[in-house]
C-alpha cells in the first residue's frame, strides 16, 4: 500500500509527486546515489525545482523498529523536520511530500521530496581553500551553527556534504559578502538544549585547514558566551579522535593538520 503525505502548500503538485517513484530509476537530473539512497532532481509543470530522495528498504531488524512506529522512519523525520527548523529561522529546505509503500504492514521503500535549494556550494570546497576564502566563511558558519544551537536545534551529522552555502551578491554595499547556509540530511537531528561539549563536537566532521576550524571555533564560542580557549579544546580533540578513525578505513580527500 502506497501512501503519499503532501505539504498543504504544495498540494497542487500532488498527481506529478504521485508519479515520481516510477519515474526515478529513468527520469530526473543524478544528483547523488550511494549503497542506501538515491537522490535526483525533477522539475515540476510549474517550474518548481523538486529535489527527490529515496530511501532504501530497511532491513531486519529496522525494518521492524520503523515499521510499527518505535522509531519514525527516516523518511517522515525529514518531512517533519523543515517545518521546526524553519520557524525558529534555521535555513533549509522545505517539505514538500512524502511517500511510503508498505507491505502486510512492513516499511517498503519511501520518498522524501523537498525544494531544491539553489545555493551552489558545498563545504567541501574548504578541503583546500586558502585563508582568504575560509576565514569569512568560517565566522559565518559559526554564527549559522550558534544560531541554530541557541535555537535548541543540533544536526547530528553536520558534515561538508550537508552544508551549502552561497554568497549574497545584492546586500554587499559595506563591502561585506554576506553567505547564507542551508543544512539538508536532516533526518538526524536532537530538539533541546545543546551544550558547549555537544556544540563543538558536532564540528568535528568538517573539512578544511586547521585553522579553518580554530576560527570556526573562536567565532562559535565568543557568539555564545562559552569559554573560547576550553571550546577550542573540546573541538580538536573530537576532530583527532574523527579523522584518527576515518583515516584506518578511508583514503583522505583533503590535507589532514592534526
């Protein structure tokens, strides 16, 4: 059994949203697909960008855990989630639909639709960006992620791929760029009070120089009133701990300052 859940203001797309689990393994714009999910872009009669992710089926024992409700399924979380973020004035996408089949009650495949966001970089391009680029992002950055933790909002996978981030071109008259970011993947998240531990560790994942990070860190821990020099601390020994572990599994994409 199918069931599709639409957002009221999207609900004129509802007959093309219906079409798309057919159409994903054919149709659509490849934006990302990996062993668990993939994720392609349509556009819509109206022009609207949809950006559509589809979620494996889950197997023994999730299956179970997601199918009579001890957990939500990934799938309805990020369907929820933008609706929270986007009333406390955190940026990301907005919801749009989701789609489920079940069968003999059991969790199938699902589909999180939502709009494209159109910002045009991710932060992996701090991987090899030089002080000039980072330093202003990483201040930025830092007021996005204090905003979002003072808001009782912590992404649990806050990681280059689900970073973007453009530049505003038209409110530049100080002579200031101004950057806007926008989190996705975000059917991990944890509502409630984030502490300074949890904060500075949820940085760890992020590529770039070292001193991209002491500059995130500084700006993120003066922003909340923290102890500038104990964040610091708290941060690198999480991003050694990470990237000590990544390294053991993993081929590094960037040049690690440990």
């Amino acid at each position: 059994m199918r069931t599709i859940e639409m957002n009221p203001k999207y609900e004129h797309l509802r007959s093309f949203i219906s079409q798309l689990p057919g159409r994903m393994d054919a149709e659509g714009t490849y934006l990302y697909g990996g062993r668990r999910n993939l994720i392609k872009m349509f556009e819509a009669p109206d022009g609207t960008r949809l950006n559509v992710k589809r979620y494996k089926k889950p197997v023994f024992p999730s299956n179970i855990i997601y199918s009579t409700g001890i957990r939500k399924p990934k799938g309805r979380r990020a369907f929820t989630y933008p609706s929270i973020l986007l009333a406390k004035g955190i940026q990301t996408p907005e919801a749009v639909a989701y789609i489920e089949d079940r069968h003999l009650g059991l969790l199938q495949h699902s589909w999180f639709i939502s709009i494209q966001c159109p910002y045009a970089h991710l932060l992996y391009e701090m991987g090899d960006a030089t002080e000039d680029v980072y330093a202003p992002i990483a201040k930025a950055l830092a007021a996005y992620a204090a905003h979002m933790h003072d808001n009782e909002v912590l992404h649990l996978d806050f990681s280059p791929g689900n970073i973007l981030w453009d530049v505003d071109h038209q409110n530049t008259a100080d002579g200031k760029q101004k950057y806007h970011f926008s989190i996705v993947d975000i059917n991990r998240m944890r509502f409630g009070a984030v502490s300074m531990e949890d904060g500075c560790r949820s940085f760890a994942r992020l590529w770039g120089p070292k001193h991209f990070i002491e500059l995130l860190v500084r700006e993120y821990a003066s922003l909340r009133k923290f102890d500038v020099e104990a964040a610091e601390r708290v941060t690198m020994a999480e991003r050694r701990r990470f990237w000590a572990h990544y390294q053991k599994k993993r081929e590094m994409e960037f040049k690690l300052e440990l």
